[in-house]
C-alpha cells in the first residue's frame, strides 16, 4: 500500500475510535421545534441555452423569512449538460436536458429550475496558424570520419504551425552536405555552417559542423638488433609480428579495441508492431511484456486510432526522466511517454499521460490529428486502448480541448473528500458496519473508493469545456466544444489524460480525455 494511504488510514482509524467514544457519552439531541420553513422558491424556474457563452445565476428564496433553519442543498440531475458552480451560476456544457432543485435541510421542501441545452453545430475552423520560430538541436556537431552521418533536428514553433516547412543550406558543401531532412554528411576536413531557414516567416537558425579525423599516431621504430638488422624480428620478416600477420594486432582487430563499435552493455528494445484491434476495440497487438523485460519501467501500451501514437509507456519516480530519454534509457531528443510517477493504474480516478509533441513520435499527431473533423467523424477513433502487463483496457474520448495551464489546473490524479467529510462518512458507516469500518479500509482500492469526492470528480471531467484557452485558440476550442461525444462521466468511472505542450514554451497544453468502458484480462 502507498504511503499516501497508510498515513489516511491512520486518520481514519484514529477517527473511527473518536467516533465511538463520543457516541458512548453523548446524548441524543431533542427535537428542534420551533418556525419552520413553509415555502423554498427560485428566481427562474426554467430556461433554454443557445448559445455556449451563456449563464445563469440562481438565487433561492426561503419562506418565512424568518424560519429557525432556512440551510438548503443544491443539486444537477445531469452535470453532463450543464455545470453548477459555488456561487450557482449554470453554464452549458452539451445538448440535453437537466433539472437544478434546491431542497430545505429541515424541512425537505424543494424548488426546480428545468434547464434545456440547444447548442448549433459548430464547423471547425479553416485557420492558418503562423511560424513564430525554429528550434534546432544540436547547435554543433563533430563529426570524426570521412562519409560519417548525422541528424540535425529542427522543431518549427508552435508546434501546431500550419507550414512546418524548412529549408537546409550547407555554407560549405565540399565539407559537409545536408539533406532535406536535416541529415549532415562530412566531405572532408574543415568547418561549415548548416541553417535551417522556414518557408513562413522566414525564421533561421544554425549548427556548426566541424569535420576532423584523428591523426594515427606513428608507432616508435624498433631498436636495431645486435646483427645490425634495423626494423626486423628474429624470423627475418620485416614489419610483421611473431603472428605473422603484418600490420595487426594480436587480435586481428586493426585500430579498434574490444569496446569499438557497439557496447557489450548496448540495449537492443523489441519490435513495435502493427496495431491490431478485435471486434470489442480491444487491442491485442502489442509487445508490452518483451518491453518490460528490456526495462522494468515500462509499464503499459497506449494505442489511439487514426493517429501513430502506437507505442510503450513508461512510469519513473518522478516526471523529468522520460523527458529527454528513450525506453533504452539513453538520451533521446523527444523522449518517451510516461505514466504521471503519483498513478496507480485502475485505482486512481484520473491516470495522466505526458509526451512531447516535438519531432515525429510519441504526442506529435496528437493535437494535430485529434483536433480534425475527419478524425472526429470516424466513430472508431473514439476508441482508445491503454493495456497494462495484466489488463487489455479500452477507453472512450469525452474530450479534447486547448486549456492554459496557468490558469487551470488540470493534473488531478484523485479527489478526495475532505478530512471533515471523511469522518462523517466514517461515522455512519460504523453506526451500520464497525468492522468493515476499520478492517474494510485496509483494502487501497476500497479506501480509494470511499475517499473519493463523487460530485467533484463528476464536475471536474464534466466541465472540461469550463476550462478550454479562449485567447489563442478560440475559434478551434468553439469546435471542440461543440462535439457531442455521447459520452456520460459518472461517480466510480475511471478516466485516463493525454497531455503534451501545444506550444515550444509557454503553459498552453492540448488534453485528450477518455472514460474506461471496458477491461478484460490479458490473454
């Protein structure tokens, strides 16, 4: 069991008995009587949304003004259609039908506002987003032999520009040439300047290429023997070794020595193979345990349709690792995807994947693929696996959306009730059951359960459309928040994050979020 939950079990324990031993000296309270309230009302008591930059503000009026008890409850039949936040303002979220009733604590009177979402289609947007920039890595290269090859990187900025074009331009070809990709090749010896320029825009940037081979050293001349035969060994054959071989080393390998070449400590990681769903969405392709072999760290396969996002995943214990590193562990410029390192899979509500969108793997088609109409329409692509070494997992899209993460948290891995609700709820349950009040809780997943904040959980995958980047991308978060999925989000559900940068710098993140519907064990 985690840390986190010994340390919540200690509290709850330690609640349990206070409970008990409070219940054993108090009394029962008396009957409040006294005025009563006679009548709940609310200022509008059905409305009808058109348009998604709408809201409404409830307001309850109780009756008499002066009732002893005039606390009240609100509730949202539905927060799939619209959300109710803490001042009860309501706001749409997807078309549909939702009732908003305000009850009286003491008396049980209620009052109603039936609410009617009607949001027109929105079609996405043609839009042009401009180059701002290039990045290149690295900024110089050495390359050590004649014919020797290397790649130069270039991520045109934001990642979700509309033209990714480039040009490569050597300043000296004779000393190295570049490709259209970006791949340096050495000439000879000498020095040239490789620059990447975009078409739009016009934005460049360079690496210095320095092109020199090691000088062999030369080996000292033999002493001369006492017959006076300079450079010869005793069998008379000049140059040679006792072996025979001229020219060689007693191990045959010329100029190299047992490391040269590839590391006796080099990992080689297994295959990725094509990806292969059954009739149920599950996927039933993958090498997920010949990866955990190679690397304990990896933990599970991540497969979303109509994209190429079709690959390993690791977990470290922290988030930075798998930044700038590959399942083989070395350096790697667009890193690997990742488990949030605080996940526990199947447990936790909320399992959060990070990639990087730069280069041409891992989340690089995840916003630009996602976000499309084309994409969206193939109900297929709804779909998305995430298996783990004893479960095939599939998962249903509810979401996708530009958020600022400055401005919205959006990394919750659980929600929890409060410490004060926590024990209110572990009071009743042991007025019922005692022993599954402290015994049952020793369970991660059944503590997890009850701890968990329902409504709050609810309302937070529920209002992902609350929490879209308006200023930058506006008129493509109007069309991701207009798709209906069909997708319901209700207490107990398990939901997985897809999360990568949408931009080089700067906290604008692209957020795929999806509902687990179905779990089978792997075969």
């Amino acid at each position: 069991m985690q840390r986190k939950y010994v340390r919540i079990m200690i509290s709850l324990v330690l609640a349990v008995l206070m409970t008990a031993f409070f219940a054993s000296c108090s009394e029962p309270e008396e009957q409040q009587t006294g005025n009563p309230v006679m009548k709940v009302m609310l200022n509008i008591t059905e409305y009808s949304f058109t348009s998604p930059d709408e809201s409404i503000r409830l307001s309850a009026v109780v009756l008499p003004e002066d009732a002893d008890d005039k606390t009240l409850t609100w509730s949202n039949s539905d927060p799939n259609v619209v959300a109710l936040n803490n001042e009860y303002t309501v706001v749409p979220l997807t078309n549909g039908e939702a009732v908003i009733t305000v009850t009286s604590v003491s008396s049980g009177l209620t009052a109603e506002c039936k609410i009617t979402v009607n949001l027109p289609e929105v079609e996405p947007p043609v839009l042009t987003t401009p180059v701002t920039g290039v990045i290149i890595s690295p900024t110089e290269l050495l390359l050590e032999q004649i014919g020797a090859a290397s790649q130069i990187i270039a991520d045109v900025t934001p990642f979700s520009a509309t033209n990714q074009n480039v040009i490569w331009v050597s300043s000296d070809p004779t000393v190295a040439t570049v490709d259209e990709t970006g791949n340096v090749t050495a000439v000879k010896e000498g020095s040239a300047v490789i620059t990447v320029t975009t078409e739009d825009g016009g934005f460049s940037e360079a690496c210095t290429v320095t092109v020199k081979v090691p000088k062999e050293e030369t080996p000292p001349a033999p002493p001369s023997d006492s017959s006076g035969n300079s450079g010869s060994s005793s069998s008379g054959n000049s140059g040679s070794s006792s072996s025979g071989n001229s020219g060689s080393s007693s191990s045959g390998n010329s100029g190299s020595s047992g490391s040269s070449g590839s590391s006796s400590t080099s990992v080689k990681l297994p295959s990725i193979p094509a990806a292969r769903t059954d009739s149920d969405h599950f996927l039933i392709s993958d090498n997920l345990p010949e990866f955990n072999k190679v690397n304990s760290d990896v933990k599970a396969w991540l497969y979303v349709p109509g994209t190429n996002m079709n690959f390993p995943v690791a977990q470290a214990s922290d988030n930075n690792y798998y930044l700038d590193k590959g399942l083989d562990k070395k350096s790697k410029y667009t890193g690997s995807c990742y488990i949030d390192y605080r996940n526990e899979l199947l447990v936790d509500s909320n399992t959060i994947l990070y990639g990087h969108a730069k280069g041409t793997d891992i989340f690089d088609q995840l916003e630009n693929v996602t976000q499309t109409k084309e994409w969206f329409s193939n109900k297929d692509n709804m779909y998305v696996c995430l298996n783990t070494l004893d479960e095939l997992m599939v998962w249903q899209v509810f979401a996708c959306y530009y958020t600022n993460a400055d401005d919205y948290y959006y990394l919750n891995t659980n929600f929890y009730l409060d410490q004060v609700e926590i024990t209110k709820k572990l009071a009743e349950l042991a007025e019922t059951d005692p022993e599954k009040a402290v015994y049952g809780m020793l369970d991660p997943k059944t503590l997890h359960d009850f701890m968990t904040d329902d409504e709050g959980f609810v309302n937070f995958m529920t209002g992902w459309r609350t929490r879209v980047e308006t200023k930058k991308y506006g008129k493509v978060n109007d069309y991701l928040k207009s798709r209906d999925y069909g997708v319901k989000i209700e207490p107990g559900d398990k939901v997985i994050t897809l999360s990568t940068c949408a931009d080089s710098s700067g906290p604008i993140r692209y957020v795929l979020l999806a509902k687990l519907i179905a779990t089978k064990p792997r075969p």
